[in-house]
C-alpha cells in the first residue's frame, strides 16, 4: 500500500493572472467610487474591458460583468472531488491533501520551490481553455525535476491530445468516481485500471480510453455537501485569497444547484458534452449559501440554465430575503450572478430577473442571445424562444426597471451568419432594448463540443484556424514589409485559441468586421456628438473608412501569418493591440467616420 501526498491547480483566472497591472488599476477606480472621488478617465486603459464613466452604469455593469478584471470565481471542483472519495474512498487514512492552488499566478521557480517544501506525489490539474498552455508549462518543468510525481488531469480541456501527452492519467467529463478508484488503485499499487469509469491511461504507450459513466446525485445519497464539508479549508482559501489581493470586489465562489445540460448547442462543451440528463443536487442549499455569505463571497451560480427550475426561484427569494438586513458589498448588492440563465422559459426566467430588479435596480442583466437569426439559430441547434418573443420580454424589463444595463453575449462566426445580419442585428438592439454592451467572441472550437466533429464542419461549411492573441499596446519593430518580428513577441501571448469561421472569400476578414462593428457599437456611448444618432446612422457614416482599415489590418495578418498560426491583433503606428480594445482608443470613431486612420 502507498500513501499519497496530494495537490490540486484548480482552475485559474487567466484575467488576473496575465493581467496584475490591469486588476490594480480597476480596484483603484472601484475604490475611487466608493470614496465618491471624481474617477479617471477609464478611455485611457488599455484594456479589452473598458466600463463607462458612469456610476450607476457601472455598478450594473459590474454585476453582469463576471470576467470583470479583479474578480475572481472559485471553482468548487476540488471540494466536490475529494468530499466524494472522503465518503466513497476506500483509504481516506492514506491520504493527505495538501492545500489547492486556485490562481494560476505563478511563476516556475515558485512552483518548484512549492513542491520542494510540501513535497506532494501526486499533482492534479483542472483543464480549461484558459489555463492549458499555463498548466502544460507548469507540468514540462515539474516532470523535468521531480520524474517521481504522478500527474492527474481533469476539466473539460483535457482530452485534447497535448493536454494528454505530459499527463500519466486524465478523467473526461464528470470527475468523482474516476478520481476515486484511480486514487485506490494508486494507493493499492496493483496498477488494474481496467475498471475505472472515465479514465484515460497509458499503456505500452498508447493512450487506453475506458468507458464513459454519468454522474448522477441520486445514486450518491450519502454524499454530504462539497461547501458544508469542507468550510475550514474554504474558508482559508478565500482568506488568503483576500489578504493577497485587497481586491474591492468580493471574489465569488461557484455554486452547481444542479449539472447537465439537455442542449447540444454546437459551440458547447458543458459537462464536456456528456451530460445530457439534468442531476439535481440535493444538500441543504439555505446552509451553503449561508455559509458563502458569511465568508462575505458572492455566489456565481453554474447551471447551465438557471431559472428552468421552480428550486431556483425559491432560491432567490432566501438570498433577497438574506441581503434586505445585511448586504455583502456595494457592488452587489444582490450577491448572486447566473454564468447562463434558461433559453426556454422565458417566463420564468423573467419573473426571477423581476423579481431582483425589483429590490436591486441596478442589477444587470446578462443576455446569451448568441444570434437572432432563426436559420443560425438553428444550424447550432441553439434551443430558443423567437426572438420577437425574447424581445419583449426584455423591453418590458426595461420600461420597469430603467436603470438596469443589459449586456449581451454573442458569437461572431456561426454558420449562415453573414455581416449584413450582423450589422441589422446591432441595428435592431439599438432600436429596441439598447443593451448596454455586447461580449462578442470569435468561435472557439471546444474538444468535446459537436463543432468538434469534421461531419459538422463539413456540413456547415466550416474550417478552423490556431491564433494567438498579443498582449494589448505591444511596442514592437516593423520591418520594411510591414511585418513585426512575431518570435521576440512570443513571451507576449495573452491567449491561443482555435477559431472556427465559415470556409467562404472573404470568411474570417467579416468576421473581424462583426468584431470590430460590436465595439463600435460598445464604444459609441463615449462619445457624446454621436449620443443622439442611431447606430445604424454611425455605421453608414463610418463604413467606408472601417472596411478600408479593417481590409488593411486583414492584409497585414495574412502577411504575419506564420507556420499555422494567425495573430489577429491590430498593428497601428508601430504598436500591437488587442483587435477589441484598440476601437474602444479615444478618438478612434471619429477617425473612422473622417476616413483618416
Ligand atoms: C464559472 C464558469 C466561468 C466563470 C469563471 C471562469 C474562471 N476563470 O474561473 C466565467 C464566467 C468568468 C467563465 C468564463 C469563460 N468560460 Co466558463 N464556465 C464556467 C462554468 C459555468 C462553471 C465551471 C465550474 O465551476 N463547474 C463546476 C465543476 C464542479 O464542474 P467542472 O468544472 O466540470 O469539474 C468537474 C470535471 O470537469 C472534473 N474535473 C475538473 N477539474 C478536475 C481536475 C482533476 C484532477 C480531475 C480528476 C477531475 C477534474 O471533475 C469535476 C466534478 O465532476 C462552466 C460550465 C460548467 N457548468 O461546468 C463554464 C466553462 C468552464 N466555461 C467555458 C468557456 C469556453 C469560457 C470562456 C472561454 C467563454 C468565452 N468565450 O469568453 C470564458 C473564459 C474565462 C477566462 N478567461 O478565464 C467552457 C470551457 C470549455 C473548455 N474546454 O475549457 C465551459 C465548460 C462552458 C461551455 N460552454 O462549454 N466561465
Ligand atoms: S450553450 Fe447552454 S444551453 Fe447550449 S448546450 Fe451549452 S449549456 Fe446547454
């Protein structure tokens, strides 16, 4: 029998940590409003997130906002996996766990010196698009010093072959059981992996796949609470979370009610596309939530459609209940934020989102619309109501309720999305409910998402390309092509990501189009000449001179474009920026609209 020593990475927030300078200067401008000292002018960040001036726009912002820079979100996984083998487990006696990492801030030598001191056997990590390429580098480093450590993988990226490659075991899809016979078998040392569910290992070399098992609560009646069992370990955690940082905003703990999802939208890749029945987790949710606010946490809830449930209504009726004698932080005044509210029962959905507005009117309301278009709608299987339908519910939100703000999140590049119904769906926004900003993202391809099947993209027309994306205000040399010297800027890699984009003249250059025009629409706020022209009106204005640059820009990536990699970042005056961030610059609208950039 072999004792095991181990620590988990769970997760990390790629926004903190590529980002320490950005996260201070957002906590000063909060800590500003708070002090109700005059704020600086946020046009001068640098940043793909800038908030608007202001006050009441930006606390409701802030409240639909959740990668908002100096947030941060504690994934439960951890919790969830060892409550699991704490009850299911055969050898708790021969476990230590020693204390998770949450934040990806860390440099290599800290990391080793780490293990040197705690000296774990084990490591596991949870593998998100986010952190890949961070955590496979942390795991080159560790496996070159410490051979001897056996490295667990697990999260919705791990199946991805060079995710795989520097791992001895992963677990696809949901976590508990799997971890929890892996550990035992490790611990017995006979080595038979034949049984576990969800395991990937290697034999002889080659990657053995085992067979694949739902999770669901109702098998595991015993199971206790993830939260409730582990409250002193949490409790540690967000301590030292916020001794570190001194954040302003309160960081937010993850919080499943229930997981799966019935959807298969083609771009998702929830529960690694596996769990397609809902589970409903059934511990006492009053006490855990109790529990997050004494920790004066906010709670991001993770369901994947918040408000399909009548649970989830009683849910906000204890939280508004909790904060009318005591309120968490002045930012949210209503401590909980949905990452993804239910696509079909709007009504629900609806009363819910009344119901807080009604108490918290600054509130804001996040929309996932992700296109309007029926026939894309229905090329990603996207489950929906009509939009005309959506809409009113959403202006009838916003004659009630005036002073909330609507973000709205889309995906730039879905099949059948051409620019013209792009741009007439900004238009219709601006005409209707007038969200307040739109989060709009290329098309990433998922490894578990049914975009991920070359029958889907066959079908659809579709082809992927790899980028990677620059940190924003990079000063970097042109040569006499115009083209940047791309290796020295390789240190300088804020993301890499595999778009997925329509195999059509001219695909990804609208796509960039969609892009640029959702910024435009973000920045237009900005300006005060054009508060009272349309969007449509600002669009025919700066048409000409926005297809001229965006058309150079496209001209300049195809030239930088190296081996397989794309850098979809804008080169201006010398200078790399974010493709987002560089429209929010001041007077780049009216550049645009003079034809001078
Ligand atoms: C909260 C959340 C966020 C938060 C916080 C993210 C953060 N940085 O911490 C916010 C809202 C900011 C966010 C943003 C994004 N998110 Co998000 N998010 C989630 C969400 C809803 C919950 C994650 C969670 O806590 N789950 C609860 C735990 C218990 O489940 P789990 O994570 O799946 O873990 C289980 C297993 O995976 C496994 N497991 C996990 N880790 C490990 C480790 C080991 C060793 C083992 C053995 C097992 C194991 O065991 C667990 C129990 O079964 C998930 C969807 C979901 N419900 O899972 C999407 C999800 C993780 N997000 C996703 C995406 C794509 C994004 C964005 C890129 C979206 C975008 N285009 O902007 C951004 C990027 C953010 C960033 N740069 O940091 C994808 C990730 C896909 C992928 N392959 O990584 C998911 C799966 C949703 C989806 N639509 O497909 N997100
Ligand atoms: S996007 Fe939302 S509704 Fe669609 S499959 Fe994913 S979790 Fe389900």
């Amino acid at each position: 029998m072999k004792n095991l020593k181990i620590k988990f990475f769970v997760c990390g927030d790629s926004i903190a940590a590529e980002n320490p300078k950005l996260v201070k200067t957002y906590n000063e401008l909060l800590q500003s409003q708070l002090d109700n000292v005059s704020q600086p002018s946020l046009l001068d960040f640098e940043s793909d997130n800038v908030i608007p001036r202001d006050d009441t726009v930006t606390l409701s912002l802030l409240t639909s906002i959740s990668s908002f820079p100096g947030s941060f979100i504690f994934n439960p996984s951890y919790w969830t996996l060892k409550t699991f083998y704490s009850t299911y487990g055969k050898y708790n006696d021969y476990i230590t766990w020693l204390s998770c990492e949450h934040e990806a801030i860390w440099k290599i030598k800290d990391i080793l010196s780490n293990i040197e001191s705690e000296n774990p056997n084990v490591l596991c990590f949870g593998f998100y698009t986010w952190n890949v390429d961070i955590y496979i580098n942390f795991i080159k480093h560790i496996k070159e010093k410490y051979p001897h450590i056996i490295i667990i993988g697990g999260g919705p990226s791990v199946r991805d072959d060079y995710v795989l490659k520097v791992l001895d075991f992963a677990i696809y899809g949901e976590g508990e059981e799997g971890f929890t016979h892996l550990l035992d078998a490790l611990i017995e040392d006979e080595l038979n992996f034949i049984e576990i569910p969800n395991l990937i290992y290697k034999k002889n070399n080659q990657l053995i796949t085992n067979t694949y098992k739902i999770f669901k609560h109702k098998d595991y009646p015993e199971l206790p609470s993830p939260y409730l069992s582990n409250k002193s370990e949490i409790k540690k955690s967000v301590n030292e979370y916020k001794n570190k940082h001194k954040s302003v905003l309160p960081p937010s703990i993850g919080w499943e009610l229930n997981r799966g999802c019935p959807y298969s939208c083609a771009f998702c890749d929830w529960s690694s596309g596996l769990h397609n029945k809902v589970s409903i987790r059934k511990h006492d949710w009053k006490k855990e939530l109790d529990f997050i606010l004494e920790l004066k946490c906010i709670i991001t809830n993770n369901d994947a459609n918040w408000g399909m449930l009548k649970e989830d209504l009683k849910v906000i009726d204890y939280l508004l209940e909790k904060v009318r004698s005591s309120v968490i932080s002045p930012f949210f005044t209503f401590p909980m934020q949905a990452v993804a509210w239910s696509k079909l029962n709007k009504s629900i959905v609806y009363e819910a989102v009344g119901k807080i507005l009604n108490e918290h009117p600054t509130y804001g309301v996040k929309v996932a619309i992700q296109d309007i278009n029926p026939e894309v709608l229905k090329a990603i299987a996207r489950p929906d109501v009509p939009w005309e339908e959506h809409k009113q519910y959403l202006l009838d939100l916003k004659s009630k309720y005036p002073f909330t703000i609507f973000t709205v999140e889309l995906i730039v590049g879905l099949p059948k999305q051409t620019l013209e119904n792009w741009i007439e769906m900004l238009c219709e926004f601006d005409d209707s409910f007038k969200p307040r900003w739109l989060f709009c993202a290329h098309w990433q391809l998922l490894p578990q998402s049914p975009a991920y099947k070359k029958e889907y993209q066959e079908k659809n027309n579709m082809i992927s390309i790899k980028t990677r994306i620059i940190k924003d205000g990079i000063n970097l040399k042109l040569d006499s092509h115009n083209t940047v010297d791309l290796y020295k800027s390789k240190t300088q890699i804020w993301l890499t990501s595999t778009i997925l984009y329509e195999d059509k003249p001219n695909g990804f250059r609208d796509n960039l189009m969609k892009i640029a025009t959702g910024e435009i629409y973000n920045s237009k706020f900005f300006y005060p000449e054009y508060a009272e022209v349309t969007y449509r009106e600002l669009y025919s204005k700066l048409k000409k001179g926005l297809d001229r640059f965006v058309d150079s820009q496209y001209d300049q990536m195809l030239l930088n474009k190296k081996d397989e990699w794309m850098y979809p970042n804008i080169i201006y005056e010398g200078t790399m920026y974010s493709f987002k961030s560089f429209f929010h610059r001041p007077g780049i609208i009216t550049k645009l609209v003079e034809n001078t950039i």
